[in-house]
C-alpha cells in the first residue's frame, strides 16, 4: 500500500515537472507577452472558403485585415531550424495525461518548423509589427485556410501574414500570433523580416513583410 501511494505521488511529481516545462517553453518569446496555448493547424476537410480574420473591438483604425495570395517564391535551402523553445507543441488544456504530455514534448522537439530572416528595403516599423502582434493575439478568431491561400494583418508599415502552402487547413489567430511573435523576437530586431514554414502536412508559413509587398511562398508541398 506504502508502495503504490509512493509511485502515485512520484507520478504525481513528473507530471507537474512536465506541465510546468511546457508552460515555460509557450511563455517564452520576445519577453514581452505569454504564448498561446494553441493548437497546431490541421487538415480542413469538405468544401470551404477563406475569409478575412475578425478584428478586437478595440483595434487602432489603420489596422487593417483581409486575404491574399502568396507570390514570391522564395528558396527553402535559405531555412534554418525553428530553436525548440519557439516551437508549439499544440497544448489544448492545462492538465493533459502522462501519456499525452510525452507526446506533445516529443511532438515540439521533432516538429519540421523552420526559420529566415532576410532584409527588406524600405523595413517594417518594429512598433507597427508589435500592434499586429498584439491585435492578433487578442482575436479569438478559428481560421480555414484554402490551399494557396493567405490572411493578411497590417498596420501602417507593416504587413503580417499566415499562408496554406499546400491544402486547405484549420488554424487560429492564437497559433498565428504566436509565430509573428517568434519572427519579432528572431528578426525584427535586427532591422529584418522573417518567416517561419512549417514542413509537416499541412504545410504553412507565417510572418512579416512591408507593408504592400508580395507574400512569400515556399516549396515544400
């Protein structure tokens, strides 16, 4: 009886040890903000169609979303891998199993998300790439995404983005902030725009350009 309730409190332990890695790996960032908790997209099956994201009730006026279509093909050999505290595992609830906590830390660690910064001239405004940051966060929003299809979230400067690569996939603007997030911590601070491609089915990028330019795609389908 000593023994089972000793096993049961030791389960007990590394569960909350795993918890708490995983809610420090979404907390990081650009130190500025908490990440999501999120899921990562997913396959969209039957007929759908794409639509602008919804924008906060309190969203400044000059930020603007919408849809668009990626057109500047860019090389993957350019990708570096995502660093693993960047990488969603796509926790769904505070408290998950034993079993479904190993996963999701296997999952994040051999997640194929990886990562480019390049210059851009004119460059974004850091600050205007942080409101489409926290105007995407504060959303609330689940996205379909056509195959070939994008959104879109400026604000003055500077243009957020989130493609389907490949098929039509499921999405939310909790997973999409955090990305941009990632590219700011990464990028933009060295007066650069980024993306982020994720190469597992269903394949998608996500980051952010100037204002007005073509959106980056990627050949990884």
């Amino acid at each position: 009886m000593k023994l089972l309730i000793l096993i049961t409190l030791l389960i007990g332990l590394a569960l909350a040890l795993e918890t708490a890695v995983l809610e420090e790996r979404q907390a990081r960032g650009t130190g500025k903000r908490q990440r999501k908790k999120t899921h990562r997209p997913n396959k969209s099956n039957g007929v759908a169609t794409s639509r602008a994201p919804n924008k906060p009730r309190n969203a400044p006026a000059d930020y603007k979303t919408g849809t668009g279509k990626a057109t500047k093909r860019r090389n993957k050999a350019a990708l570096k891998k995502l660093p693993a505290d960047y990488i969603d595992p796509g926790m769904r609830r505070r408290w998950e199993s034993w079993q479904t906590l190993r996963r999701l830390r296997r999952q994040a660690a051999n997640a194929n998300d990886f990562y480019e910064c390049y210059n851009s001239n004119p460059a974004p405004n850091v600050s205007d790439c942080q409101t489409v940051v926290d105007q995407v966060l504060e959303s609330n929003d689940e996205l379909i995404v056509t195959a070939n299809s994008c959104l879109v979230f400026s604000f003055r400067t500077c243009q957020g983005f989130f493609c389907s690569l490949c098929q039509t996939l499921g999405t939310s603007t909790d997973f999409i902030g955090n990305q941009l997030d990632t590219i700011d911590a990464l990028c933009l601070g060295n007066g650069q725009v980024g993306s982020i491609v994720g190469q597992d089915p269903p394949q998608w990028d996500a980051g952010f350009t100037y204002a007005g330019d073509g959106l980056p795609t990627y050949d990884v389908c």
